[in-house]
C-alpha cells in the first residue's frame, strides 16, 4: 500500500502537450477516480503513473520514492485495461499467474495465491477456461485477478468497465468496490462514467485538456463546484446555465436578474462577479420543482415532457427563449405548450463568473 | 426473382469466365493430364501410338533394391584387398545383367552402401539419379525452412519497430524478392565464381590470404550448399513481410501487460509474441516448404544439376525428362510423385500445427 504523489505532471507527444502540469496527492488506501470528457488525458495521465508513457516533466512518487524513470515493474503497481488484455492462448489459471509464473515463483505459491484471487473474484469455476470461452465480465474479472495476485502497492484501471454492457457493469461497479474495501488498496480508476465515479470514489480528479479542473470528495465536487465545466460535467441531466445581470453585491450574496427570474441573491463565493456585469446562475434540475399557477421564480412554457416513472424530466422554454431542464421527482403529465412556474432555493443555486 | 437471380448469377459466371477458363486451362487440366499420361509411354515426339503401361514409369522411377555380399576370397579363404587395402567383392553387374537369380535387381544401379564386418550391404536403385534428386530435394526443404523461416522472423522483429528510416530497411530486405529468380542467379554465379568472384575475393582479403578460393558451384559438397544459402537470401524478405503482418495483428495492450507484469524480452517473446504467430507459422512453414520443394531456376540456371548430380532436383529432373530427354510420362511421374510428397507433408504439417483445445 502507498501514497501517490504527482507534481506539475506534463506530458507532450511531439509538439502536442497533452498533460499541461498536474499536481494530485493520492493517500494511501485511496480510491481517486479521474473523469473528464474524452481526449482531455486520463488515460495518458494514468499510463504515465504506470509506466508505460515517458514523463515529459514534473515528478511522480510512490510511495515516498520518485519513480519517473522506473520501468513499469519496478513501480509496484497492477493496471487493468479497458479491453482486458488478457492473453487468449492461455487459460484462466496461466493468465491470472502470469506475474507469478515469470517471475519464477514455486508452484505451490502460485497455487495459493491463484486460488485466493479466484476465491475473492468468484471465480473459481472459470479457472480452466480459455479466455474465448469467457464473456466480457468474467474476463474483466480474469484480468482483475492477474492484479491482484501481484499484491501490488497501486492498482491502475483504465475504463475497465466501459466494454460491458449497463446490467453487468453495475454488478461489477459493486464488486470493484467491495475489492477496493477488502483490499485497502490504493486505487486510481479512470473512466467517463459518472455513476461510477461518483459511488466509488474517495476522491475525484475532474480533469480538460490536461488541466485538472477540481479535485475533492464526489459530494462536495456535486454540491461545490468551483467552476461551470465541473458544474456542467457531474450530474444528470446537467445544471441549467442561465446568463444573468448581475445588479448588486450585497456582502457574500449578489442579487441577479433575469427576464424570465424574478430577482434572488446567490452566493458568489468572491467569484469574479461585478454588479452591472453579467454572471452565469447554475441550478440543478433536481431543484426545480413546479408551482401551480404563475406564481414561482422562472417562467416558461412546458416543450416536451419525458415520463420516466420515478422521475418526469420537464424541457422548459423560459421567456427569452432559453432552454433549461426540469426533473420532477413523480410522474406527472405537464401539457405541451402550457405555461409553467418553478421555483427553487436560491442557497441550491451557484453563479459563475462568465468564461 | 428468380430469373432475376439467374441473369445476375449468368453475368457472374460471364465475369469469371476468363480468368476461371484460364485456370482450367493452365492449372487443373495439365493436373488430370500428368496423372493421366504418367501411365502410359508417352514421349513429346514420336511416331508409335501412345501405351498403357500400367506403373512401369513409376516402377522405373522408384525402384530400390539390396544386396548384401561377402568380400572375394583367395583359395586359402583370405579376403582379397585392393590396391588401397580396401576388401574386393564381386562385381555388381554379375547380379544387376540378366541374372536369373536376382531378377528383382535387373537394371539397377548403385546408389550407395554401407558395410557391416566384412561383407557390405549395396543399396540398388533403378534411378539412382532421381534417388539423388529427391535425397537433396529433401536435404533443401529441411535446412530452407527452419533457417529461412527462422531468420525472416528475426528480420521481421527487428523492422517491426518505430525508428527513423525503418522504411529503409524494409525496403532492402524485401529487394530481392522483386528481382527475377532467374536475375538472382545469375547474379549469384558470378558470387561464387572460381576465379575471382566477389565471395572468394572477399574470404581472401578477411583472412588476408590465408583463403585458398574455392569453386563454390562446380565443387560436389559444396554446390548444393551454395544454393541453399542463395535461396535462403532471396526469398527471407518475402517471408519477413508476412510474419510482419502477423505481428501486427498482436494487441499492443498485450505487451503493455506483460511489461506491468515484468516480463523480460525473451519472456514477450515466449508468452506474447510466438503464440500470437501461430496461424502465421504454419503458413510461413507450409508456403517455404512448397516453394522448397519447388526448387528449379536456380538450379537451371546455375549449375543444370551438376556437377556429379550433387543439385540434382526433383522439379529439375521432372523438367529434364519431360523436355530434355522428351520423355513426357516420364517427367509426369515424377511431378506427381513431387504433389504425392507435398500433399503429405503439407497434412502432416496442418496436424502437428493443428489448434489444441
Ligand atoms: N501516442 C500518442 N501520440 C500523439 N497523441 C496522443 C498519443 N496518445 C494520446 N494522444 C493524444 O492525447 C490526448 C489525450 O489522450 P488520452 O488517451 O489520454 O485521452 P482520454 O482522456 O483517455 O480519452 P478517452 O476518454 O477517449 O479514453 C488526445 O488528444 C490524444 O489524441
Ligand atoms: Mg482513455
């Protein structure tokens, strides 16, 4: 087990910096998830923690030690990749030792130690199958196991999830976690799944174009972000961005006003936010809820209602014209083209300095 | 529909008429006519009628006989030397002419013979030339393979990686599978030519002088070597590529796994890489091996089978008896021996390397 330590990280693949300097402290036994939308370099971020990409500058240490010219084995870390990379002429047994077997271990031990990964794996049964008699699960399970035998101080997972399909990757979204728990283990796990990163982290890493954009526990990234891309990129459906006038600061609140809002304060957080300039007010879709009449702080009329059972997801066109998103928490019918009311509790609303 | 499914099936076969009559005409009919005519007598110009002659060319070409005889003795009972000290036996012919005793040995020649004690075991061979002609043949296919096989694979990982100007390499290795056959051998009689040629000039100056020049193609037990090492050169570049393309077909993600997991490069190379050429190597192995026991231009062009018989080929003898000596059944008999052995070989082949499951 062991602490990760990244230090102005950077990365450029010829001409293009890909990781433009990234500092993270990964505690030990953590589980850190990285997000971010696609090409922004999580996984060259998490191939440079392994190893397998040269750091072009910065510092990587685990474990107290500065690793950044280690080969990958010497690191004392275990990766897991999206498309399993598990040897297809050998059988669940020789994958799952293969550390073992090139490393010269004594069979007995290797026995041991197969069999313990298989035991917490659940999959004893599988252990003298051939990969291509495997499904997508059990051979993401294989490769799990090829890590765990290892014993190692880091576990490295680039999307290991993201070749299964929905029903399956819950069921081994849970059993990552249960592994995470029984293990201890440090982990880092990349994926664009925010369910994912939301249940299983300790901590989330919320990185664009190689800048890491907030670092924090999932809650508090949810309830807090510091800026409209981490606001925009967890939750689902996405915040609501409204563009405001930003009339008067107040102390820590700053009154906006909208043609389509009835005047609130927000918080504005010391953000770069000036009376008479504009500013962008975020609310989350969850915390708009309907009110009878025309009473209520937004205005619009009802676009198109999606009925999903639990949830009824609302798109309302405000009285300007812009679109925001409602998701009701019953399952109600709101007419098309009919007038609606929402209402929401400015302290659950966040206001942005415009980009 | 279904005459519009028959118009377009006639427009196929109008499409592949001519490439599929041509195959017809140059591959499977010259196929049923050599099995056809390796049965009778036929001869590429003659005024008899064509014969059924049952499996005479086969007997003729095939047949092998021992015999094993006791040295000549002197009235005393000792054996008779000669002039070397070497025992003397009784003349072959004695046995191989018109002997009633032996007339399973009638026309047979000898081959070669070994000794046990004092008496020596002949071994007779009705074509003791074709004996020979298969004897290198097969000497051929079993150093070509391996070694070919071997060594384009170690050119195929060396130039399967990201260096500047790898291109450049590719491209040299892969040269001489461009140029001619024919071109290639000539160019590679003057190599090895006796006097002079670039390989003798070149062992002369490294060893400075101590080389004594060799006629590389005119030497019986160096000929045949001679021609496997050209081979071996001109067509490595092919097999290269195709290993090449098997090699890129292995997941990169593999050796990235094996890297994390600490394997050194013989171990990639062991668990990664050769098991991920399988299909590759039976393909690389059967194709060298077809083409092994093809062997022809090589030979005709540099030493027409000589000298003493020892590059004698099978493809040669079929060519040279077919043609050369216009004994058309004859030339026949051998090419479907050669098919007879290849077909074997490649089963044989297709089963060692089966997949296991
Ligand atoms: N070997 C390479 N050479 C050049 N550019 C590369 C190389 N590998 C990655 N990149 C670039 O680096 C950027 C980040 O790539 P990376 O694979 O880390 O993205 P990612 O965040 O993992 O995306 P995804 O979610 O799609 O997997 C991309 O713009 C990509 O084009
Ligand atoms: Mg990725």
């Amino acid at each position: 087990m062991a602490d990760v330590k990244l230090r102005g990280l950077r990365k450029s693949f010829g001409a293009v910096d890909v990781i433009k300097g990234v500092d993270i402290d990964i505690a030990d036994g953590e589980f850190v998830v990285f997000v971010g939308p696609s090409g922004c370099g999580k996984s060259t971020l998490l191939r440079m923690i392994a190893g397998l990409e040269d750091i072009t500058g910065g510092t990587l240490e685990i474990d107290g030690v500065v690793v950044n010219d280690k080969q990958p084995k010497d690191r004392g870390i275990a990766m897991v990749f999206q498309s399993y990379a598990i040897f297809p002429h050998m059988t669940v047994r020789e994958n799952v030792a293969f550390g073992l077997t090139i490393n010269g271990l004594a069979k007995a031990e290797k026995d041991a130690k197969v069999a313990e990964a298989a035991r917490i794996l659940q999959m004893e049964h599988l252990l003298d199958r051939r990969p291509s008699q495997l499904s997508g699960g059990q051979r993401q399970r294989v490769a799990i196991g090829r890590a765990i035998v290892r014993d190692p101080k880091v576990f490295l997972f680039d999307e290991p999830l993201s070749n299964l399909d929905a029903a399956l990757r819950m069921d081994m979204r849970m059993e990552i976690g249960k592994l995470h728990q029984s293990l201890d283990a440090t982990m880092v796990y990349v994926t664009h799944d925010q369910v994912e990163a939301m249940t299983l982290a300790d901590k989330i890493v919320v990185l664009r174009d190689g800048l890491v954009m907030q670092i924090g526990a999932p809650m508090e990234l949810y309830h807090n972000p510091a800026n409209l891309f981490v606001a925009g990129f967890l939750g689902a459906p996405s915040m609501n961005f409204i563009t405001v006038d930003v009339q008067a600061i107040e102390g820590d609140l700053a009154r906006v006003s909208h043609p389509a809002l009835e005047p609130i304060a927000v918080a504005h957080k010391g953000r770069d936010i000036r009376a008479g300039g504009k500013a962008v007010l975020g609310v989350r879709p969850q915390y708009l809820a309907p009110v009878e009449g025309p009473a209520g702080m937004l205005h619009g009329t009802v676009a198109l209602t999606e009925r999903l059972g639990s949830e009824t997801v609302v798109d309302v066109t405000l009285r300007d014209g812009s679109k925001i998103i409602a998701a009701i928490g019953e399952d109600r019918v709101y007419p098309t083209g009919a007038g609606i009311g929402l209402r929401f509790d400015p302290a659950q609303a966040h206001l942005f300095a415009v980009d | 529909m279904a005459t519009k499914l028959t118009q377009s099936n006639g427009a196929g076969w109008a499409f592949a008429l001519p490439g599929f009559g041509l195959m017809v005409v140059f591959i499977i009919l010259p196929f049923f006519f050599a099995f056809a005519l390796s049965f009778t007598n036929q001869r590429l110009i003659s005024p008899n009628p064509t014969a059924y002659v049952g499996a005479a060319n086969y007997r003729q070409l095939l047949g092998v006989g021992t015999i094993t005889l006791d040295p000549l003795r002197d009235d005393a009972g000792a054996v008779q030397r000669a002039a070397d000290g070497s025992p003397a036996y009784p003349r072959l012919r004695e046995f191989t002419r018109a002997n009633p005793d032996y007339p399973q040995l009638d026309g047979m020649r000898e081959w070669f013979s070994f000794g046990r004690g004092e008496s020596r075991t002949f071994v007779l061979a009705r074509d003791v030339v074709f004996m020979k002609a298969i004897v290198n043949t097969v000497i051929f296919v079993l150093v070509v393979a391996p070694l070919q096989g071997a060594l384009a694979l170690g050119l195929a990982l060396l130039i399967n990686q990201r260096l500047r100007g790898i291109n450049l390499f590719r491209a040299i290795y892969f040269m001489p599978v461009v140029v001619s056959i024919v071109v290639v051998s000539l160019l590679w009689r003057f190599i090895y030519s006796a006097d002079g040629g670039l390989l003798n000039n070149m062992l002369t100056g490294l060893s400075f002088g101590l080389f004594t020049p060799v006629d590389w193609l005119g030497t019986p037990s160096t000929a045949l070597g001679s021609i496997i090492a050209m081979s071996i050169w001109q067509a490595v570049g092919f097999h290269m590529v195709i290993w090449l393309s098997g090699l890129q077909t292995i997941s990169p993600t593999l050796y990235e796994a094996a890297s994390i997991e600490g394997a050194t490069k013989w171990q990639t190379f062991r668990y990664v890489t050769w098991p991920g050429l399988r299909n590759t190597a039976v393909l690389v192995l059967i194709v060298i091996t077809m083409q092994a026991f093809a062997l022809f231009a090589q030979i005709d062009v540099m030493t027409k089978g000589g000298p003493l018989d020892s590059t004698q080929t099978i493809v040669f003898q079929a060519v040279d008896r077919g043609y050369g000596k216009q004994d058309i059944s004859g030339g026949s008999a051998i090419s479907v021996i050669l098919f007879c052995i290849v077909l074997t070989i490649s089963l044989i082949q297709r089963y060692l390397t089966r997949e296991r499951t």
